[in-house]
C-alpha cells in the first residue's frame, strides 16, 4: 500500500512540475516573433508604405505599417499569426490594395520592432489604441476587421466592442484553451493559460456581418472549429470553405481570392425566396 501511495505521491508531482512550467513557458509556445533592428526599413513591390510608431501608456511601442491606395474604399486592420513580424506578413497586403482598401498591420508586443511586456490583457489593449487612431480619421462603416489564426481571435474581441464594417476571420479558433488542450488533453490548461483568448464567448457580441474563411485540410485549427463559431451567430455569418486548403496555404488558392474580393466588395446578391421551397415542410407521411 505504502508504494503504491508513493507512486501516486510521484506522478501527482510530475504533474504539477509539468504544469507549472507549462505556465512560464507558453510564451515560449505560443509565441514566435522575429525581431526586428530599429533601424530596419521596409519595402515591398509596388506597394506604397509609411512606417508608424506609437507609444502605450505603459511606454511600449506599436510598430506598425500603413500600406495605402489612391481613393481607398476603406481600411482594413490586419492581425497577423503568432510568428514572424509584419516585414513577413506584408506580403499579403496586396489582397486588400488591390480591392481598393488601405491595409494597416501592425507587430504585437515583443515582434518586429515593438516592445513592452506581453500579455493578452496589454495586447487587447494596445490593439484598442490602434483602432481608436484608425477612428480619428475613418468612420467605422469604413473599418473592416481581418483576422487570421492568433489573430482572429483578437480581431474577434475588437469587433465586440466596437461597431467595424465586417470581421472575417481566416483559420479562426474556438478558443486557444482549446487548440493547446488538442496536443495535450489531460494538462489543465482551463486553469494555466494565460491567453485563452475565448473567441466563442467574444463572437456572442458582435453586430456587424461576420465571414469565416477555413480550409478542409487545417491540421493545426481544424475546419468544424469554424462550422461550429459559424453556429453562434447564425444571421450575421458566412462560412467560406477552401477545399484542400491547410493552415497556412490558403492565399495558395484561387478560390480564397475569389472569397476574398467577393466578401470585401459586397458582390454577394440579395435572394429573392418568392415561388422558392423555403419554407416548406419535407415530410414522408403519405397523404390521405
């Protein structure tokens, strides 16, 4: 009896070791940024740019690039991934500029060339500073939230506090709890996370339309995470499925371009139901 307490007393140990360094360590994890000098400057083809820094309460800074268009039809705020920095990420500008929208991307604490210390609290916040700029000089009809993976999940909380045009969310999760929990079911993660970034509980309180771009083949956020965040707002959502597609290959395929220009330029029509089925009861009960 006395080992098998002892045995019980070891793994319950290893468990609590493993989950305490779970807990330091997840910005490890979670996180993978690319640092950037602050001399570094940035250039793209044919993309005309400004640089921007701005300065948090706390005293950290918020690099970030305005990537413009003549007679922009709106601004799209772009939260990128979880790795890298924007010098990456600004290659995929292009598929709002070329739409007819300004794109504004900008490094999360600890990326590129921003600083200050992490956490999901001061990310939202800083993200909330950045959107308030935006407002000083675009009216919200205007704003559209993009958010992909990491991203989409605070895109998702900025869209529930503020009135923005559309929120489209490429690759988006239930929530990180739940992606992370995927890899290691029996950690408490419920209790350890320090980013659970719940974008189920955040979508609940959106009020603009809502498009949901997802691969079939996402090994890392798999697609019924998307059939099922498509569910909590039903009126207000679209789904939009790229066949084939994986986690980070979706502007690989013709048919996410052809989503994308559709969502950002409203092209899609109104349906007139009348003399459609709508409405109509199937039943197999034969009739008397």
């Amino acid at each position: 009896m006395a080992g098998w307490l002892s045995l019980l007393v070891i793994i319950i140990s290893i468990y609590f070791g493993i989950s305490v360094l779970l807990y330091f360590l997840q910005e490890q994890l979670l996180f993978k940024p690319e640092k950037l000098p602050k001399d570094f400057q940035f250039y793209y083809d044919n993309q005309v740019t400004e640089e921007y820094n701005l300065t948090t309460r706390d005293g950290a800074v918020i690099n970030g690039l305005h990537f413009k268009t003549e007679n922009p039809k709106g601004v799209v705020l772009y939260l990128k991934g979880n790795s890298k920095s924007i010098k990456g990420w600004g290659k995929f500008a292009v598929d709002f500029t070329r739409n007819g929208f300004d794109v504004i991307m900008v490094d999360y604490r600890g990326f590129g060339k921003s600083t200050g210390k992490r956490s999901q609290k001061k990310i939202k916040n800083d993200l909330q500073f950045v959107y308030n700029k935006i407002k000083e000089k675009v009216n919200e009809r205007h704003i559209i939230l993009y958010g992909r993976s990491l991203g989409s999940g605070f895109a998702t909380k900025l869209a529930s506090v503020n009135n923005p045009c559309k929120l489209i969310l490429e690759a988006p999760y239930y929530s990180l709890t739940k992606v992370t929990k995927r890899f290691a079911p029996f950690m408490p993660f419920s209790i350890i996370m320090r980013y659970p970034l719940p974008t189920y509980k955040w979508l609940k309180y959106v009020q603009c339309p809502i498009y949901i771009i997802h691969g079939t083949n996402d090994k890392l956020i798999p697609y019924k995470t998307s059939v099922k965040l498509s569910k909590i707002k039903p009126n207000l959502t679209r789904l939009y499925t790229v066949i084939g597609g994986g986690h980070k290959n979706l502007n690989n395929f013709e048919s996410y371009h052809k989503m994308l220009t559709e969502i950002l330029n409203d092209k899609n029509e109104d349906c007139n139901l009348e003399g459609s089925s709508f409405n109509v009861v199937h039943t197999s009960r034969k009739r008397k």
